[in-house]
C-alpha cells in the first residue's frame, strides 16, 4: 500500500510541475508570413514590379535587378536605380500582395512591415514605403487602411541598409487581402537596394 501511494505522489508531482513548465513557458515570437522577403529565390515569385505613369513619347529608364552587390542576409537584394528622369509623373513599384485565403487574419490583428533598405546617391524625391489593406466587393478594390513613409520619413541620398517599419494596430474585418510597395518615387534618381522585407501578425 505504501508502494502504491507513493507511485500515487510521485505522478501527482511530474504532473504538476510539468504544468507549472508549460504556464511558464515564453510566448512565442510572431512569425513572418512572406516568402522569400529576402529575395534568395531568383526569380523573386510573388512579386509584381512595373514602371507606372510613363510617357511614351519621352519615358523616363529604370533598372531593376537581381543583385549580390549589396545585402543584408545572406546576399541577394533587388537594385533599383535611374540615371534620368525624362517624364515628371513616372515612377517604379514593387510590389507584394498577401491574401487571406492563403494566410488568414482575425478582426483586430496587429500587422508589422519592415524592410531594409540602403540608398546610394539618392537624388529628388527619393524612396517610399506604402503598406495597406483592402476589401473586395463586387468586382471593386476598396482600401480599408493604408500608411506611406511618403512625406514623413526621408529616404534619400547614401545610406547603409536601414530598416523601416510600418504597422496596423488592429486589422479590420473581413480583409481581402493586404499589399506592400516599394516605391521608387516620380523624380527620383540614384540607386536603391531592397533586402529582408517581414510581415508578421500578432
């Protein structure tokens, strides 16, 4: 009888302390739902980049390309660079879109963009970041949130990589999906390398 109430106390106490381990345990950092935002993969799937508001007759040039001059981890970025400015309104974007049909988000979600970038000689208006949500509704696109470093956070001139952060403090419901541009502004030239963008919701 001694034996068994022993063995009794003994599973009681693994029991226990066990549990006590797991509400202690540490939360686990958010984690990062974009593939390949550190551009290893060639070509970079998922992304979309276009040279937009262009004039045909004289078109303001940029290159874009899948480039180990410049990274932060381990050695691919993307480069984006322009010589000229010939058509005042042009500019170049690249772009990601996540849709909630692949990664879901609750109502009220935090979402965190970050993205490294480093800047070489960047004159005129310079880089932005746009980070943003929207709904689908009959065949319309309708932003529900949106927020620019545009006008706020200065991206220009010559820079190591530097890392900038965008947030929504709580998601609305029912997102379609959620984009993230790297915008290489109307006026701009110099170069600018791309490196390590995160998305992560918590």
């Amino acid at each position: 009888m001694n034996s068994f109430r022993l063995a009794v106390s003994l599973a009681f106490l693994f029991i226990f302390f066990n549990g006590c381990k797991k509400d202690n345990a540490q939360p686990q950092a958010p984690a990062n739902v974009l593939t390949n935002g550190d551009f290893e993969v060639n070509p970079f799937p998922l992304w979309y980049s276009a040279t937009l508001k262009n004039s045909k007759t004289n078109p303001t040039s940029y290159t874009v390309d899948y480039s180990t001059e410049a990274a932060t981890s381990p050695v691919h970025s993307i480069k984006v660079s322009c010589e000229a400015v010939k058509s005042d309104s042009t500019y170049q974007v690249l772009e990601r879109v996540v849709y909630t049909r692949d990664v879901p988000i609750k109502e009220g979600a935090k979402l965190t963009l970050k993205v490294k970038i480093k800047t070489a000689n960047i004159q005129g208006n310079g880089i932005s970041i746009l980070f943003g949500g929207f709904w689908y509704i009959n065949g319309t696109v309708v932003t529900n949130f949106k927020s620019s470093t545009e006008g706020k956070v200065s991206i220009t001139g010559s820079k190591e990589f530097t890392e900038y952060t965008l947030t929504c403090d709580s998601a609305p419901k029912d997102l379609y999906a959620v984009y993230a541009d790297l915008i290489y502004l109307p006026k701009t030239t110099g170069t600018a390398f791309y490196d390590d963008m995160s998305l992560t919701i918590n």
